[in-house]
C-alpha cells in the first residue's frame, strides 16, 4: 500500500511538473494546472484515511503475531510448569484450573479478534484493489488529456501561424487597395483634364469644320462662276469660228460622201451625242465642213466626262448597281476551278458583279472576270505577307481592301493592281475589314479584340476601341459598326464614341454578318449552327434559319445576303451550299456535289444572276440557275 501511495504521489509529482513546464507560457495552461492541482488535493484526501486505516490495521496485525507469539511462549511455560507442579504439589491443581480457565478466555478473545482482523483485511485489500483501479483510469485519463492538449498547442500554433499569414495578407492588400485608389484618383483627374480637352477640341473642331464648309461655299461659287465665264467664252468662240467657216466656201467633190453629224439640241444632261450616218450620197450641193478646231470645241462642250470619275479607263470602270429586279437561285454549278495554291478564305463580288475577287492562304488576292458563266483570271493582288482573311470593294468598285494574318490591312487599285496603303498597328490577326460609306475611311477588326478606323486621306488610325473579345467579322452603315465576336456577342458601335450603343447576345460564337440592301435587317452566323436574322429596327431577333445537315465550319465561315434579301446563302462543314428562303423561313435548295471540303465563304453577286462559294480545299466554284 505505502508503494502505491509512492507511485501515486511520483505521478502526480511528474504531472505536476509537466504542467508546470507546458503551462508557463500562457494563463490558460496555469489554470488548468490549477485546477488539476486542486482535484489531486481534492482526491488525496478522501484516501488519506484509508491508508491511516490500512496503516493501522497493519499495526494491529503486526500486535497479533506479537500477541500470538507470547501466547506459544507462556503455552510451554505453563506446561512446563504444570509438569513440575504436579509432582511438587497436588494443591495447587486448583490454580492451575483456574490459569488455564483464564488462558482459554484470553485464546479465545484472540481468535475473534483475529477472525474480525482478517475481515477488515480483506475488506480494505479490496478497497486497495478499486482505488488501484481509479488510480490506474485516472492515470489515463491524464495521458489521454496531455495528448489532447499537444494536440491544442500544435493547432492553436498552426491557426496562430495562420492568422499572422492572413494579417500579412490582410496589409498587403491594403496597401493595394490604397495604390489602386490613388490611381483611379489619378486616372479620374487625367480623365476629367482629357474630357475638358475633348470637349475644347470638340468644339474647335466644329468651328474649323464651320470654316472649312464656308470656304468650300465660297470656292464653290467662285468655280461656278469661272466655270459660266469659261462657258461663254467658249460659245462666244464657237459662234465666232461657225461664222468664219461659214464665210469659206470650199469645193466638194460631187463623188465624195458626205457624213452628217446630228445634233441633238434637246439634251441637257451634257453627255456627248453619237454621229448617226445618214449615208453615202452623192450631192452637189457645195456644203462647208468645220476645222478641226471647230471640233474640238465642239467635243470639249458636249464630250467632258465627269470630274468625279473613278476609272481610268473603260474597260476597268464599274457601274455600282442598286438591288436587283430579280434574284435566281443557283441549282447548276457553272464553273469548278482551282482558285488558289491552298486553302480559300475570301471571295468576294465587284459592286458591278463582272469581277470576283477571292482571298486565300497563299498570300494573294485573285481577280477573275466573269464571262458567259465561266471565271476567266484577270489577274493577282500581291504585297501580303500571310494569308487574306477578308475582301471588300469600296461602293464605285475601284478600290479593293483586304484583311491578312500578317496583322495589317492593304487597299489596292483595280486599274493598275498597284498597292496603295498599308494600314498597319494591330497586335494581332485582322480577321475582317470594311470600307465606312463614304470609302474614305476603313474600319479593321483584329483577333487583339480591338476595332480600328482608319482615314485613307492621311493614311493613320482615327480611332482605337477595345470590344473585350476577337472581333471576326463587321459590317457598317452610315453612323453604326457592328461586329461579331468570339464571346458570342454582336456589338453596335456608334463611329463618333468610344463605347457600344447596345449588344446583342447569341447561343455560339460569331462567325459572321451581312446587311441586306436596306441594311434594316443583318445576318448572323454562330457556331451553334444556326442563322438568324436581326430586325435593326427593333434590335430583337426577327427570324433563325437552320438544317438538319448544316454545320458551321469553322470561326470565319461567311454567309450572304441575296440583293433584294429575299433568299440566304451559307456554306456547311460537309461541302454543301444551303439557300433558306427568307419570307418562308425553310431551305429552298441545297447544293451537295461538288465541293470536297467545308466551305469557307460565299458571295451573292449583286446583279443577282451569280452565287460563287469557295471552301478549305483550293476550290471556289460559280453557281446560278442555268
């Protein structure tokens, strides 16, 4: 018992000083010491009188082996003496009863004291026994409470450690947040100095454009008046050298013919009246024949051509033409031919559909004239430095524009196929380039999710917007750019700000727009294979086209228009030509044998006999009804 005990006190010594070394950091380890400090007192002495009792009874065992020891002593004693006093004396018998009456007493006392002994023996080595048990479940209970408590400090050091991480994250961002505010603050004080400058620049432009309207009226009238001036000066040199001819009679010889030249005098339009040959006749009439001077004045008078002539020459000059009476739609494939060295991404109608021009991967734009239903090469393009991704003619057809890979726009003229302007400062692919309706300026939209316009008369960039997504196609009308992006959305830009008027959200990626000849309605293509037509009058979707074999291609597949908007045309990733019929809303036809690979582009000519497509092969192919 006195081990126990030892063992007790050593554990509670030991528990006592591991507390004493794990709780001095912090208060709320000293109070658990406490308290356990506390409870241990607490304990000891409620046991306290159990081991003075268990003591106690050891004593009282240790007086009976005593007691029991005397008895066997005095036991012989007596018998010895009981030996001797039965010879020496039969009197004393008497006593020697009454001695062993007493002993028997005294032996029998003993025994219940040590039958009542054992019994509080056994009763406290069982005590012993369950107080050994509590000792060894609370000798656990202290294990099982030292590991929960490594186990606080290791979680209570790693949340410490995290809560450092996050103060330190907490200051840095802080510290940006108040970087960025003093850059907004910055930037908000350079944006109001740049609007205040806007606005004064604003205005003095619109007094210079004031001016310059001014000056123009002026030199106009002045033209106008020299022009009268040069008029009848040259009418008054006219009738001076009709008057002189007329005063020269010269012999004509009866056998010659004689040409007539009809003057047709009730024309205003100014425009040169033919010679009609009235026929070879002998006359004998003498008949005077104006000098050449004469006629000279006479073709300067009615033969001038315009000023605002467009074409060098009459073989290159195109008459733009409105919508057409009548549209055909393409059922025979009239010409197959091998457009470029690659694939074919661009194909486009003149203004006055006798050229096609068609774009490819080999870094050159073609001209082809069609003729009697055949494309004849007219000739190439050349000065791009990666593949054309995009074709346009400006409204009179003497310009060409194409986009390129090569991150830059070129415009050249079909007169002389010389390469005007190179409009270069985009990051990235342009994927689409459009002339604005005045054809002085260009509008480019990039892969590096910009939209640029360009002035052609001082040959720089006007204007930078960020759409926030690959622009991959655009069309324009007067004062609107409308583009198509890759996230899905279609974008009206107003060309006098910097920021979309609306957007239009669509269920795939766009891939292409066209405006019909009104441009009231525009086209669109996505890549969720669908064709849907936008009423820009009411910004809402009017109309979606579609078909159980059409797929879209790929990011830059085009589809067109027909001229009067009645019918569209889109090419599929299986080759096939589809033309929907806009007024029912179904496919009136689909053109499936002769293209051997998606379909890149289409184009409607705009006198509305031709459609001509071209594909990812090196193929493009003329389509009408005959």
């Amino acid at each position: 018992m006195d081990l126990s005990v030892v063992k007790t006190s050593q554990g509670n010594a030991r528990l006592h000083r591991v507390m004493a070394q794990r709780c001095g950091a912090c208060t709320w380890k000293r109070h658990i010491c406490e308290q356990l400090k506390l409870r241990d007192r607490l304990q000891r002495h409620g046991f306290e009188e159990l081991v003075h009792q268990y003591n106690r009874l050891l004593e009282k065992s240790d007086l009976r082996a005593v007691l029991s020891e005397r008895y066997q002593a005095d036991k012989y004693e007596v018998a010895r003496g009981h030996e001797a006093a039965t010879a020496a004396a039969d009197g004393s018998r008497g006593d020697a009863l009454a001695l062993q009456q007493e002993m028997a007493d005294m032996r029998i006392r003993h025994q219940e004291e040590l039958t009542e002994l054992h019994k509080k023996r056994g009763e406290l080595a069982q005590t012993v026994i369950e107080l050994n048990n509590r000792i060894q479940q609370k000798d656990k209970e202290i294990q099982s409470n030292e590991a929960k408590m490594l186990e606080y400090q290791r979680r209570t050091a790693d949340l410490e450690g995290d809560v450092r991480d996050l103060n330190n994250c907490l200051q840095d961002l802080e510290r940006a947040n108040q970087t960025l505010k003093d850059e907004y603050d910055a930037l908000q004080i350079t944006f109001s100095a740049l609007e205040e400058k806007l606005r004064k620049t604003t205005l003095d432009n619109q007094e210079l454009v004031s001016r310059w309207m001014a000056e123009k009226a002026q030199e106009a009238n002045q033209l106008n008046a020299e022009n009268e001036k040069d008029s009848r000066r040259r009418q008054a040199k006219l009738q001076k050298e009709l008057a002189d001819a007329a005063k020269e009679p010269l012999p004509v010889d009866p056998d010659d013919d004689i040409e007539v030249l009809a003057e047709d005098s009730g024309k205003a339009g100014g425009e040169q009246p033919h010679g009609r040959a009235i026929g070879r006749t002998p006359s004998k009439k003498m008949t005077a024949v104006p000098p050449a001077g004469l006629l000279d004045s006479i073709s300067n008078i009615f033969g001038r051509r315009g000023a605002n002539s467009l074409s060098t020459s009459p073989e290159n000059s195109e008459v733009p033409s409105g919508a057409c009476v009548e549209v055909r739609v393409p059922s025979t494939a009239l010409h197959v031919f091998e457009a470029h060295d690659g694939e074919v991404n661009a194909v486009r109608f003149s203004p006055g559909s006798r050229v096609l021009a068609t774009g490819g991967m080999d870094r050159k734009v073609k001209l082809w004239e069609v003729v009697s239903g055949r494309c004849e090469p007219k000739g190439a393009l050349t000065g791009s430095n990666a593949g054309i991704t995009c074709i346009d003619f400006d409204s009179a057809g003497s310009y060409l524009l194409a986009a390129s890979n090569d991150f830059a726009s070129r415009i050249w003229t079909l007169d002389d196929y010389r390469l005007r302007h190179t409009l270069t400062g985009h990051s990235g692919k342009v994927l689409s380039a459009r002339f604005l309706l005045d054809n002085t300026r260009i509008v480019s939209g990039s892969y590096d999710r910009t939209l640029k316009v360009w002035d052609l008369r001082s040959k720089v960039c006007m204007k930078t917007v960020f759409t926030g997504s690959s622009c991959n196609d655009l069309v324009c009308t007067e004062q609107c750019v409308m583009s198509g992006h890759f996230d899905k959305k279609v974008r009206f830009w107003d060309i006098r700000a910097e920021s979309s008027v609306r957007e239009l959200e669509l269920l795939g990626r766009v891939t292409s727009l066209d405006l019909n000849h009104e441009r009231t309605e525009l086209l669109t293509c996505s890549r969720d294979d669908l064709l849907q037509i936008v009423d820009l009058r009411t910004n809402a979707v009017r109309q979606t086209l579609s078909a159980d074999g059409f797929k879209c291609g790929a990011d830059w597949t085009r589809v067109t228009f027909s001229p009067d908007g009645n019918f569209v045309a889109g090419g599929s990733a299986d080759g096939a030509l589809y033309i929907w019929n806009v007024l029912t809303g179904k496919v009136e036809r689909t053109l499936d044998r002769n293209h051997n690979s998606a379909i890149n582009a289409v184009s409607w000519s705009p006198s509305g006999v031709y459609v001509s497509s071209v594909e990812k092969g090196s193929k493009a192919i003329l389509w009408s009804d005959v």
